[in-house]
C-alpha cells in the first residue's frame, strides 16, 4: 500500500500564491546546525524553461522557517550537496539557441558560499553526454541532460548517480578551481529492475547504516491511458563501484489518477510526486521526504524506517524475468508461449530460437540436454512429435518444470542424466533402423556432459546435434576420435558464443538451403 493512500501529505503554504508555482524541494542540513530547501519556482502561467531557483530555511520539521530568497535567475530541478564545509547546487540549465529557442539541457554546477549568504563562488556548466558521444542509457534525448543524483564520496570527489538501470556511477573530481573539475571513474552494473516505468534520478542520497546511502527516485509509466508517477527507493554501496543492494519492488507513492499539473496552467497535465529531498528525522524514526506535487507545490510525506524495511528486497544481480517467447508456429491460431529466465541469458536464448526459426528445425524427437531454463524446449516442443529434457541440476530442473507448466507442454518428458542413460540406449537401439528425425543439443556451458558416453549414442540414433559450452580443441578431438565424417558441420554463434552444429547425412538435403 502507498504512503500516500495511507497517510496525508503536509503542503508548504505558497510563498506568493497568486504570482508563482512553488516545487521541485532539496535539503541540505549545514555544519551551524541550519537546515535550508533550495527550490524551483515558476511564475503564473508556468512555462517549461523559465523556472527559477530559490532558497529559504526550515525547521527541524520540514517546515519553512523564514523568507525565499532568489539564488539563480534561470534554473529547473535543484538538488544540494554538501562536501565537508563546501555547499554545491547541482540544477537543470535551459540551452537556447540565438533566437530564444529551447534547444537542449545541461547540468549546471555551482558553489555557493553558505557563510556569506551563499553567494555564487563558482558556477560551471558540466559536459553533456558524459558517457561519450552518441551514447545516452535511457530513451531521453542526446543533448537534453536532466536527473543527475550527486553523493558525497570524498572530500575532493562528487559520486553522480547517472542511471539506475543501467547502473551507471560516474566520478567528479572538484579539487582545486572549476578548470581543475573533470570527470574520472565510470562505474557501470546491471542495474535496478523496476515495473513502473524508467528510474529518474530523486533525492540526494543520505547515509543509511554504516556503509551504505539511501536514494528516494521517482519513475512514470502511462496508467489507464494517463502518465502517471510512481516512486521507490534504492541503497547502494557507498564504496565503488557504489553497487545498488536493495530497493523497494512496489511504489512508495503513486501520484493520483485525479490530479494533474494542467490543473495549475501547465500545457501537458499529468499528475505527479517528484521526491527530491529527504532527511531522517531520529526522533520518529522516519525518512521525511519533500516532494513536487503536480509541478505546483511542495508536500512533505514521512516514511518510517519499519514500513520502508518491510518493503526492501534485495537487489539481484541477475534477475528473473517473464517473457514472450519468440516461435514458430505451425498456425496463426496457435497459442503464445511464455518463458521465465535469467536476465542474463536472454539474449543467448532468444538469438538461438530465432535461428532454429529460420532453420525451420523439426521432427520426431527432440533430445535437451543442459542446464538453462528451458527457451529452446519450449520453443521447439511443438515442432516435434515429442520431447525429452535432461536437466542437469535442480535450479534448472525446477525452472523448465515450471515453464513447461505455464506454456502446457504436454508432450515432454522430464529426466535427469541418471534417468536418461539407461532410456538413451533403448533409444539408440529403437531408432537406428528408422528415418524418422531426431536432434539433440548438448549444452555443456553451465554443467559437464559426459560426450564421450553420449555422441556413439546419438551416432546410433542418427541425431543431429548442437553442442554449446565446448572448447575448439576439445570439439575438434570429439569430432576425429568418434568419427562424424557423415556429418554435415557448421559453426554457429549466440550472443558470441560459438556453437557447432551437426546435420545427420540424411537429413542434409532438407537444410542445404539454409545452411
């Protein structure tokens, strides 16, 4: 259940209600004990690219505790970074071209002296597309740059958390002068899985525990016909490569259906929660979070640590997914397949269905050796009369188990390589006078096969096989010593993984004008 369903936001009172739009929160807590909110503010009506960025302290509450003053005449989306004494603003600059036009976004750097009424020490703009030309994670424009996340890491180093899947940590060196400031180490991961939409950067990361960081970001995702936001939170490790551990599966926050930014003059409504500051309140044991709401006015929600525990969930480094499944049917009435695996082995999965598509591969007996999750079987299942998949560890058993159930495979059979052997030779003797068609796939990539047992056997059968997971070497003394002379024998490749196939001789004259 989302915190917002169950508890009532505070809204700040807008600073000059009918002139301006209030939103878009960051906090920072001083070293003299003051706590200050930088914020974005629009005037009436609001126009995308004319935000401006203003200051005012508050009080251990969240509460405004004094008067906004204006710190950046131009600027969207602030987030405040304090580095030991040093006060920093990371905010979104506008780019126009000579004519006034929009024509990009950059994110803009300042240093602000917070003894002095923060005024301006340093102000840069940071390079765009720091990950190099032409290469952006998400589905966001080349040459728009917003949602840039700053964490302290040292005193002369600024960790940017980039992207949240993939994840991507990029480091900023401020030693010395602005002319000095240069990008160093890029950290790059997996990532976080998330099902509401692409992670945007949120809050500026706060300690939580001993060596990790916690960060509030918000994602949208078209909902019932309407774009609607959805936040989460994620910790991360606050040492390089500054990996994320867990996260938070289902939304913190869900903006309501019912509201939306058109509502307060914006072109395009939709509603939103943006969470840009946090700040743990001791006291209540809670997580305060600022947030933009509709791009219109600040609220505050609090989130205690135990509601926010019971939600966490570890991040995995390779985690499961459900997928359709790519195949070859024999009718367009046929029904969908679906299939459950590792992220990690989709793309070997999927190019090797799509080549078995392109074969048109099928017959009497499909033999499935090997310890992945069962794409290929459930693909190739129903271009066969029947199947056998010999799994060579639990994890993978019960895996192609369950996706054998949820596809409804009914014509396989189920064995482990104890249960296959004594059946693998009934077969070889069954199938040796016939002409009825028969493959095997030996995948040695994640369990050892024992080939010098089982290639006379599929020899006897007349099989056609593919072999995966076996050295050049290794297959080359395979190929001398069992003599598959008869064999018509190609190399092929999945997600650069070289794989060797072999036709049985009679069958070479029904794929000669594929392969």
């Amino acid at each position: 259940m989302t915190i917002n369903k169950i508890t009532q936001a505070k809204l700040w009172p807008r600073f000059d209600e009918p002139n301006y739009l209030e939103f878009c929160p960051s906090v920072v807590d001083l070293p003299n004990g003051e706590r200050w909110v930088a914020f974005r503010r629009n005037k009436r009506p609001p126009v995308w690219g004319a935000g401006e960025i203003w200051m005012v302290r508050v009080d251990q509450d969240l509460q405004p505790a004094g008067e906004p003053f204006q710190l950046i005449p131009e600027g969207e989306d602030p987030r405040l970074l304090l580095v030991g004494d040093r006060l920093f603003l990371f905010y979104v600059y506008v780019d126009r071209s000579a004519q006034g036009e929009i024509i990009g976004t950059t994110i803009a750097l300042a240093e602000l002296n917070w003894q002095c009424g923060f005024e301006l020490v340093h102000h840069v703009k940071l390079p765009q597309n720091p990950l190099g030309a032409g290469k952006k994670p998400d589905n966001s424009m080349l040459g728009y740059e917003k949602n840039w996340v700053p964490f302290f890491i040292d005193l002369n180093t600024i960790g940017i958390l980039y992207s949240h899947s993939p994840w991507i940590v990029l480091e900023l060196s401020i030693a010395g002068t602005p002319a000095n400031w240069n990008f160093g180490a890029t950290h790059q991961g997996q990532g976080v899985e998330w099902g509401y939409g692409e992670i945007r950067g949120g809050s500026v990361p706060i300690p939580y525990g001993n060596d990790e960081y916690i960060t509030f970001f918000h994602s949208s995702a078209k909902t019932g016909g309407k774009k609607i936001y959805y936040g989460g939170a994620c910790i991360f490790s606050r040492r390089a490569p500054y990996s994320p551990r867990h996260f938070t599966p289902l939304p913190l926050t869900t903006s309501p259906f019912k509201s939306g930014s058109d509502k307060h003059g914006w072109y395009l409504g939709q509603p939103i929660i943006f969470p840009l500051g946090v700040a743990f309140n001791e006291n209540r044991s809670s997580y305060e979070i600022l947030c933009s709401l509709d791009d219109s006015s600040i609220c505050l929600y609090s989130v205690p640590s135990d509601y926010l525990r019971e939600r966490l969930t570890g991040v995995e480094n390779d985690p499961e997914v459900l997928r359709t499944l790519s195949y070859r049917k024999s009718s367009p009435g046929d029904r969908d397949l679906f299939i459950s695996t590792r992220k990690s082995r989709v793309a070997f999965q999927d190019e090797l269905v799509r080549f078995f598509n392109a074969m048109e591969v099928g017959g009497d007996l499909y033999i499935d050796i090997g310890s992945d999750d069962g794409g290929p079987l459930a693909a190739l299942n129903n271009r066969f009369s029947r199947s056998i998949a010999v799994t060579l560890t639990e994890p993978a058993q019960a895996m192609r188990e369950r996706n054998a159930r949820i596809n409804q495979l009914d014509n396989l059979t189920f064995l482990d390589l104890q249960g296959f052997g004594p059946l693998a030779s009934s077969l070889a003797d069954e199938l040796a006078t016939g002409s009825g068609e028969t493959w095997i796939r030996f995948d040695c990539s994640e369990a050892d096969i024992d080939l010098d047992h089982y290639i006379p056997l599929a020899l006897k059968m007349k099989a056609s096989m593919l072999f995966a997971g076996v050295p050049q070497q290794a297959m080359q003394v395979l190929y001398g010593q069992h003599k598959m002379a008869g064999y018509a024998v190609s190399t092929i490749a999945a997600d650069n993984r070289l794989m060797y196939l072999f036709i049985a001789g009679h069958q070479v004259d029904k794929y000669h004008w594929f392969i």
